[in-house]
C-alpha cells in the first residue's frame, strides 16, 4: 500500500543540517499492522510524519496506492489526507468539546453529511471504541485510556484506509496499554485497514504487529516478519533491542559457573509444544545446563528460547546441534 522510495529529510538547525532520515526505503502492505522501532530522535515522527506529509521529504517518493503524494496540489492532498486518520501520543482532543463533537469534528470538516448521518456515526464510532455511556462527557472527565479511544475513533470517523499511531500508548500504564492494543488489532481485522504505528517498546511490536522496521540515526537497519526479525535479529540495534527487551546479561547467566559451549535455541510452531530437550539428552547423552529460558508470543505465534550451555568433547556438542537442527530448533553458537 505505501511504498517509500531513497526518502530523505535534513533540517536546518541555525547553520548546520540535520539528516533525520536518510535514503529509508519501506515497503507497507495492505491491511497490515506494521511498526516502526527505534530509540528516541532515531527519526520514527519524522518519517510517519512524510506518510500524510505533515513532513515534506527533503527528496524522494512517498507512494500511497501507487500515487506519489509529495507531488500532489493542495486539493489532491487534501483529499488524499482524508483516506488517513492519525493517532497522537497526547491524545490531541478539543478540550472544550464533549466526547461526541471531538468525534464528530473529522465528520464536520469533511462535510457532505446531515447532523443525523453525523450523530449515527459517532454513535457507532463510540460503540466500537466501548464509549457509547461517555458521550456527553469533556476529555478532562476520562481516563488517559478513554482519551485515547476517543482519539481512535476520531481518527476513524471518515473510514480512512490507513491509520498512524504515533506513539499512541507511551502515555499509558501496562494494562491500558494492552487495552489500547487489543482495540488497534480488533479495528485492522474488522474494517480490513493498515495500521502504521511507531514505539520505542518492543511489547507493543510483538504485541500487535505484523512486521517491523528497525530505525537507527535515519536509516532502516533491518525489516521483516516480527518472528524472523526480534527472534533472529542480525543487525547490532536489533540484537541491543531485543537483549534490553529479554534482559539478556550473558555474565550473570549462569553465574560462570559452567564452562561448555552457549547456545541460543529458538523453536517455534509446533516445536514449542515439544519436550526438545528431554529428546535430545536421552539420544545423545549431552549435559546441557539451562542458564535462562522463556516461552512466550509474538502476535498470536509461540515460541520458545533458551540459553544452554553444552558440556562434553566436540564431537558429542556437534552430535548435539546436529540433533537439535534436525529437530526443527534453530541454534546459535554464543561462543
Ligand atoms: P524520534 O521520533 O525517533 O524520537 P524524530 O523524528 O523526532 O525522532 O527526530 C529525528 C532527528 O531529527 C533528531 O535528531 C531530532 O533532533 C531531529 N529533528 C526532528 N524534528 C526537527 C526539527 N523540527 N528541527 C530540527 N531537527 C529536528
């Protein structure tokens, strides 16, 4: 659905320039929910910000469904920015309007809708949002999780193709942040469109989304399928993210107290209902110590990884990964 071409945006800071993006090229598909990690000023607003073009790219394409939209006139854009609803970390409500009108302002400036069309929608707007009791209540009366559900559904008031999340849930606690999440995947599956949102958290990738980039001083490092990218990861900020995100600590791991080889299981699908490594001691005999472990979810994926360490001569840890590859589990040799 977007497909952005050699994009860059400098900024001039007095005399100087600033490359915030630089030469990011992204392939966005249709109906999916894509996610944009980095780390603060790595250049995530700057480039959701060119998908609506609230940021004009300094050079490069921005094609949304085929059409590059930095070349379009203002009533072409204006148009153009109406299929695009936009999600805020700050909520941005009208404060002095109820629930209600804030949802029904995109309606209103759209225009080419009665005041019953307008109330109908924003009834059902807020009935998917599960705020229909909150209607004729100001943004100060809510909770930071109900003001984001207000800003969703404002955001989707006009059926916009894509949807952009800018940090939508770093204001929230946890919990209210699953809430926010489980209401973003209902929404894509339901009404079938593209989510593009950006973090700085993990959770909230692995949580929702289908594929991710990871974005470092400007450029894309590294893209894919979530699993393949946080479960594999082969670019050093990928490895830091995703090491932060496990707690990874290889020095306190297993204390120095063993001293064979490490190795990184990762198993997936049908592998993580297995008992892996009962099989592969009872078959090769190998004393594997277990320094840290966990099975959880990527989306709706399981998945499990372990860091062993194997004792034993060469032969029997080769004998080992040998066993552990046939097995279906993936294995990466630490040291
Ligand atoms: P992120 O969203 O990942 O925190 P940003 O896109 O906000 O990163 O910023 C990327 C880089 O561009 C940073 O170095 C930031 O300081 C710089 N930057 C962003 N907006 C401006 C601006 N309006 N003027 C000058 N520099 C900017």
């Amino acid at each position: 659905m977007i497909h952005i071409e050699q994009l860059h945006k400098d900024y001039r800071v007095g005399s100087r320039t600033v490359s915030a993006l630089n030469n990011v090229n992204l392939h966005i598909p249709r109906g999916k929910i894509f996610g944009i990690i980095g780390r603060s000023g790595a250049g995530k607003s700057t480039l959701l910000r060119t998908f609506n073009l609230l940021e004009r790219p300094t050079r490069g394409a921005v094609r949304i469904n085929g059409a590059d939209i930095t070349t379009l006139g203002k009533a072409e854009l204006d148009r153009m920015r109406q299929q695009i609803g936009m999600v805020f970390q700050n909520f941005s409500l009208l404060s002095a309007k109820t629930v209600g009108a804030n949802v029904e302002f995109p309606l209103k400036l759209a225009g080419g809708h009665s005041k019953e069309e307008r109330n109908r929608r924003v009834d059902e707007l807020l009935e998917l949002v599960g705020l229909s009791e909150h209607k004729d209540k100001y943004p100060a009366q809510l909770s930071g999780g109900q003001k984001q559900r207000v800003g969703i559904a404002r955001a989707i008031a006009n059926a916009p193709q894509l949807l952009l999340c800018d940090e939508a849930t770093s204001a929230l606690d946890p919990e209210t942040t699953q809430s926010i999440l489980a209401l973003l995947a209902e929404i894509n599956q339901r009404l079938g469109l593209t989510i593009v949102l950006i973090t700085h958290e993990m959770q909230v990738i692995r949580s929702i989304c289908d594929n991710v980039a990871v974005i470092e001083a400007g450029e894309i490092v590294e893209t894919g399928p979530v699993a393949d990218v946080f479960l594999h990861p082969r670019h050093a900020v990928t490895r830091r993210l995703v090491a932060e995100y496990t707690h990874d600590d290889f020095d306190l791991a297993g204390g120095g107290a063993a001293s064979g080889r490490r190795l990184r299981l990762t198993y997936t699908g049908e592998a993580a209902y297995q008992p892996i490594l009962t099989r592969v001691v009872e078959q090769t005999r190998a004393q594997i110590t277990i320094l840290q472990g966990a099975v959880s979810r990527i989306k709706d994926k399981p998945y499990g990884q372990l860091l062993v360490e194997i004792g034993g001569a060469d032969e029997e840890a080769a004998a080992v990964l040998d066993l552990f590859r046939r097995l279906d589990v993936h294995c990466e040799v630490i040291n």
